[in-house]
C-alpha cells in the first residue's frame, strides 16, 4: 500500500500539483520572470530559492523550474519521472 494520500503514485501527484500550480492566477507571469530573469542569471537555481525570491508555494516553484528546464519536451510529468538528464525532482529544491 502506498503512503501518498489517496493511494496516489508519483505520476498522479505530479500531475495534480502541475494542475494545481497552472490553476494559480500568477503562475504565467512567474513563469515567465523564472525563464527571462532567474535562470538567465543562476541557471542552476532551486526551487527553493525560486519560492523565496518570489514568494511563491514551492510546488509552484518546482512545476516551473521543471517546465522551464524542460522546455520543447512533449510532457513534463513523464520527463521529469523519466530522469533523463540523471536527477529526480527532488533535486530541483536544493
């Protein structure tokens, strides 16, 4: 049996914080300071420090570090499971 609330697996409570996190009505314009801002000036930021700076839930912090060091993949939700650049998100918050 799994611990997460619900019975949930890791790719259904991703998906629901993805879905959380866009349902935030300042999540694109965050979004958009992360990638134009942030990450042009510390490209190895956490989402923690994200959260921080902006002020912001830090699962919003990790969706859009996430989709933003993701970008032009086709799901973040499978390409952040599929570690393919060898880090899990749980590395993303420092």
């Amino acid at each position: 049996m799994s611990n997460n609330p619900g019975g949930l697996g890791k790719e259904e409570l991703w998906d629901a914080l993805v879905q959380t996190a866009h349902a935030l009505l300042m999540y694109k314009s965050h979004k958009r300071y992360v990638e134009e801002t942030l990450l042009k000036q510390r490209p190895d930021i956490t989402a923690q420090e994200i959260a921080i700076r902006l002020a912001i839930p830090i699962g919003e912090a990790l969706v859009i570090l996430s989709e933003t060091r993701n970008s032009g993949k086709s799901t973040v939700a499978k390409d952040v499971g599929a570690k393919s650049d060898g880090r899990s998100l749980l590395d993303y918050t420092g």
